[in-house]
C-alpha cells in the first residue's frame, strides 16, 4: 500500500477448513475484514500487470481467480514468499473444504 495508494496492507490467515484466505487490519482488530474462499481457484505468479509502473510490481504479485470469477490481485514481501503463498493456497484449493 506505500507504493499504490490505493492498495492496503492486509494480515493474511489461511485456513484448510473451510478453505478460506481471511484478511485483517494488520493494526489490530479480532474481526476479519473480508474472505476469499479457495475451493477451486486458480492461483498463479503475475509478472506483469495493467496499470503498473515497474516499481510498483517488483516480480511479487500473485492472482487469485475464485470459482465465481472473482480476480484478487495481492503482493508478496518477497519472491520466495509469493512461491510460498501460491504453493499454500493451491494445496488448500484441491482439498480444503
């Protein structure tokens, strides 16, 4: 959110059952801000994306496409931590609940 004024930095939980990526303010709060639910999703690595500058992407943003269409686009800390979320949400994806 520093680079893109208008993304945010979220909390991220993922949970297996149900299979769900819960998202929280990171300042604080016990109550999740949303959810995007994983059950047959398709998540993949962004390499480049619309509307970006080359500084804003840096090589570690991911898509998460929900079984509704829905497009979720989320940026990693790092590149091995975005491999490391992509790998988390496809296994959740094939057998969560």
């Amino acid at each position: 959110g520093h680079r893109r004024k208008n993304w945010k930095v979220r909390k991220f939980v993922l949970r297996e059952d149900p299979a769900y990526l819960h998202y929280y303010d990171p300042a604080g709060g016990e109550e999740p801000l949303g959810a995007i639910h994983l059950r047959g999703c398709v998540v993949t690595a962004v390499e480049d994306m619309p509307d970006s500058k080359k500084y804003d992407v840096d090589n570690i943003l991911f898509e998460i496409i929900t079984a509704n269409d829905i497009h979720y686009y989320l940026q990693a800390a790092s590149s091995a931590e975005r491999t490391d979320w992509i790998k988390a949400i496809q296994a959740v994806a094939r057998t969560g609940k």
